[in-house]
C-alpha cells in the first residue's frame, strides 16, 4: 500500500529530508534502459544508500565526481555522499573525457563513480557494478557543503558552484508547503492522479534535473522514471506504458513531440476553449500519451509563447520555471492552475527578485550560494546575485525572461535587441527549420532551412514585421545539421555561431539530407562514411541502431 503523504517537519540539513522520505512506501525510481526496467522502492533507495555510506570509506569533505547516465545508482550514491560527509559533483554523461579531467582537478576530486559505459580515464574510477549497495547503516553529520556543480568549461576554465544544505532546504521548504495545500484543496484530483508518476529527461547533473527527480516527488510519494533515447516514438511508449503524469523537460523535447502530433491534427489548436472542451476535442492525442498525463514542466531553457500555446489548446498544462545552478535551482515557478503565457511564475517563498536599473534580474535569499570553489563571490555587496538575464515583473508579480545580457544587441542608436524575439519570427516564417541571432551592434541571422526555401526572401518577410531596430541586417544559412545546441539544456550556443559568422560563414544553398550516408552521418559525426561502411565500424551502440533505424 503506497503512502500518499508529503514528508514534513523542521530541518536542519538534507539529511533530515533523508530520514523523511526513507520512511515512505511504494515506487521511487523506475529506469527503462532499453532491455530492462529497474525498479527501485524508497525503501530499497534508503538502504544502498546507507550501505554507500557505510562501506565506501569516503572521508568527509572528500570530493566525489558523479559521471553517468540518470539511474538509480546515481541517485543512491548522491545520498550516500552526503550520508557520509563526502561532497558529490555532478558532471553531465555526455562531457568529455577532456573535460572531465579538467573538472576533476578543478575540483580536487578524489575518485569519479562513472556510468559502466563510460570511457577508461587515467584517474581513481568506481564503477556502479563494484560498488556496495546493501547492508550496513551510517548517522553522518550534515556537512556545510552539499554539492559542487560545474556551470561552464567549454572555453574556459570550469567553475564549481558550491551548493549547500540550507541552498536546497530554501527550495523544499516552500514547494512543500504549496504541495500541503494544493493535496488539502484538491483533495479529490490528488487522489485521481495518485500516485503521480514524473518522467524526467533532465540530466541528474543538473540542478533542475535534481530538483524534479531527487527532492520534489518525495513530497508527494511520487515515482520517477528515467528512460534511454530521446525519440518522440519512445517518449510517448513510455508515458502511455507508465502512466506518466508529468513530463519533465527542456522545451526542445516540446518541439519534438509537437511535430510527431501534428499529423494528428486536422487544425492548429486554439487555447480560448474551456479545457474540458480541448481534453475532449483532442482526446485521441491525450489517448496517445496516456489518460493519467495532464502537465509539461518545463525548464532549463526559454519557452516559446506559441509552442506554450500549442500545447494549452491541446489541453495539458504547462508549468515554466525560472531559477539558475547557483540558486539551487529554483527562483520563480508557475502554479498549475493559474499560470500565464510568457511568464515563468512568481517568486517561490523566501525568495526576492527584482529588476536592476539595466534591465537584469537580481535574486536575493537562503536559496542563492554564496560563492565558487575557487573562493570568489556570487553576490553584490548588499547581497544580490546578479543572474545575468534580462528581465520585466508585470502587475502581478511574474517575472518575464527576455534574454541574457552578454547576448543582447545594442545597435548604433542605444536599442535593445533581444534575439529571442527576433527568432520568434523567423521561426514561424514557411521554409525556416530553425534560426539564430547573432551580433553586436546589428542584428544577423543564421539561418537552418527546408530544401528550395529563399532566404532573401524569409529576410524580407520577418523585416516586415519586425521593429525598425530590430531588423535583420545581415544573414547566413547553415548547412551542417541542426544548430549547435549544449546537450543538456538545448540552448543555442550563440558564442560558437558568432564565431562562425565572423570567421566568414557564408550564403549557400540549403539542401536536405540526398543519401543514406547523410543520414548516419547524423548518428556517427567525424568518421568517413561511404557505400561500403557497415554499421559495425560506426562503433554505434545498439540504442544508437534503433534510434538510426
């Protein structure tokens, strides 16, 4: 029999929020790896956790980089750190080796717990297989420091944040306290949904990610689920199979799954319908995700107003996010029933936010961290993180992200061009795949287009309908795949393109993928393929084969 209640009490470290869920029953993590489902109670989480603590002789303080794929055992040696006193630092699967390395001095680690695929490197590696996750119990004292996560190292130096105990509390503390009061108001719906069950395709090294599959769902005795692959096919197997209730995503994945429904619609859907009326309008669409799927929670990156909108007039909620690693994560959240196009919600409790004289949004509370490993600070000296987005609080006290201030363009005559709000144009425009804007002082677009599209002629119509300072002044058409984007998040990485511009990135006619090679190029980047290479030299794994496929 599940409990269906939230953890609660007073606490003074993460470790007390352990002792709380520990005692919850039912499902905890379920992890689809393609062959198998690995499921994993509260209970059995507890104890490999305690048994990591117990056995991994860890030294308090001691580093421990945390370099794999969302699973269990993540999760259990995340607890098991801080049950010993160790400091985990979460490193996404997908860096590299190089990278890695970098992180690992930076950070003074003492051993990577890795993936059992990931690469050989030339530093202490425990493996999942080898570790010990059962017997043996640990009462460790809360340490200061929760965590390290590394925001950055692409082109730089790599630069720890360092999370806390009371960081992470800052973030529980209020969500729990808006949970006890949404399961006492709708206690009927809570009873409905239960047990609410999170599919999470947000990397466990990064904060949000954490926040949605470590800390929230114990609030309310929810189960998670992690997956392989990222095709909307698989997604949406997954969500019908296991009755997914909430999908939690970077908008990326939204605009995947909008083109794979698509097909199924016979008109764009219009949101200014009653919601029962657009559940029962596209109910085949709701069949196919599954009847026990009603809400996106979306964060990580910006959400597109119209892409929002799609999925609303579908029926499903929408819940946006705004928050940074360095406020752990949280800073504004929607609430489920009364959210608002364009905004990412109001200020979780205990938290300030307020909109510097330039136009940055600043953040202020127990949630923020107060500095880096390398012991620089994070905060203004009267105590505000400057976040380094550009931001608007309307009447009502939502916060607007327009952009990041390193990206904004500021033309000639003092405007400020935000290139979200040019791409949102260029974007809708037939012919366009997807867009970028780059510049200083004049706004270029690097353009992704269908084959026979004319980008004269897309230039023309978005300067139509855009602001005098806003208008396009120079253009590039990309032809080699899709636009770089970071892995975890699907961000643009306008630094990379802005480079590419300036190192003399040229009109070319766009063309779609002519030939198979073309295609498993896509899957097998920097190796020579030609008619004679077979699958078995790509070196692709056997998930890779059927995504291919």
């Amino acid at each position: 029999m599940t409990a269906h209640r939230p953890c609660s009490g007073r606490r003074l470290s993460l470790l007390d929020f352990f002792e709380d869920w520990a005692k919850l029953e039912g499902e905890f993590l379920v992890w689809d790896d393609g062959y198998r489902v690995h499921t994993w109670t509260y209970a059995r989480m507890a104890e490999a956790a305690r048994a990591f603590a117990a056995r991994s002789q860890l030294a308090r303080g001691d580093k421990v980089i945390l370099w794999s794929e969302n699973r269990p055992e993540w999760v259990a040696a995340f607890w098991g750190c801080l049950l010993r006193g160790a400091i985990p630092v979460p490193v996404d699967y997908r860096a590299s080796p190089e990278l890695l390395l970098r992180i690992y001095h930076a950070a003074q680690a003492r051993v990577v717990i890795a993936g059992d695929e990931a690469p050989a490197i030339d530093v202490p590696v425990w493996r999942f297989r080898e570790l010990p996750w059962t017997g043996g119990y640990v009462v460790a004292a809360a340490h200061e420091i929760a965590e390290v996560l590394f925001t950055s190292g692409a082109t730089a130096e790599p630069k720890g944040v360092v999370i806390t105990h009371r960081n992470i509390l800052a973030n529980i503390t209020p969500i729990e306290q808006e949970v006890r009061k949404y399961v006492a108001k709708y206690r009927l719906a809570a009873r409905v949904f239960s047990p609410i069950r999170f599919l999470n395709l947000l990397p466990l090294s990064h904060m949000f990610g954490q926040a949605m599959a470590i800390f929230v769902p114990p609030l309310l005795a929810g189960t998670v689920v992690f997956m392989r692959g990222f095709s909307a096919h698989e997604i949406v197997r997954l969500m019908r199979k296991r009755r997914i209730s909430v999908l939690v995503c970077v908008p990326r994945i939204l605009e995947v799954l909008r083109e794979y429904v698509r097909p199924m619609l016979t008109e764009a859907p219009a949101s200014d319908r009653h919601p029962a009326l657009r559940w029962w309008r596209y109910r085949r669409i709701h069949r196919l995700f599954g009847f026990k799927f009603w809400t996106f929670v979306v964060g990580a990156a910006p959400l597109d107003a119209e892409l929002e909108a799609f999925w609303e007039g579908l029926g499903f909620v929408v819940i946006q996010g705004y928050g940074l690693t360095e406020t752990a994560p949280i800073v504004t959240l929607n609430h489920p029933f009364q959210t608002k196009r364009g905004t990412v919600g109001t200020p979780i409790g205990g938290v300030e936010v307020r909109i510097s004289p330039e136009g940055e949004i600043l953040v202020r509370g127990e949630n923020v961290t107060t500095g880096y490993l390398d012991g620089s600070a994070a905060l203004t000296d009267d105590g505000w993180l400057r976040t380094g987005d550009v931001g608007a609080i309307d009447e009502a006290g939502r916060l607007q992200v327009r952009g990041r201030v390193k990206e904004t363009i500021v033309t000639p005559e003092g405007m400020n061009v935000f290139p979200e709000d040019v791409e949102r144009v260029l974007n809708r425009l037939p012919g366009v795949r997807e867009s970028a804007v780059v510049g200083e002082s004049a706004v270029h677009a690097v353009l992704s287009l269908e084959d026979g599209a004319s980008a004269s002629e897309i230039i023309r119509d978005a300067n139509a309908q855009l602001e005098e300072h806003q208008r396009i002044r120079g253009f590039s058409v990309w032809n080699s795949g899709p636009l770089p984007r970071t892995d975890a998040t699907g961000k643009l990485k306008r630094r990379e393109l802005q480079s590419w511009v300036a190192a003399g990135g040229v009109l070319r006619p766009a063309a779609r993928e002519r030939g198979v090679e073309e295609v498993v190029a896509r899957y097998a980047p920097g190796r020579q393929i030609g008619r004679d290479t077979t699958l078995g030299e790509l070196g692709l794994s056997s998930l890779e084969r059927v995504e291919l496929l």
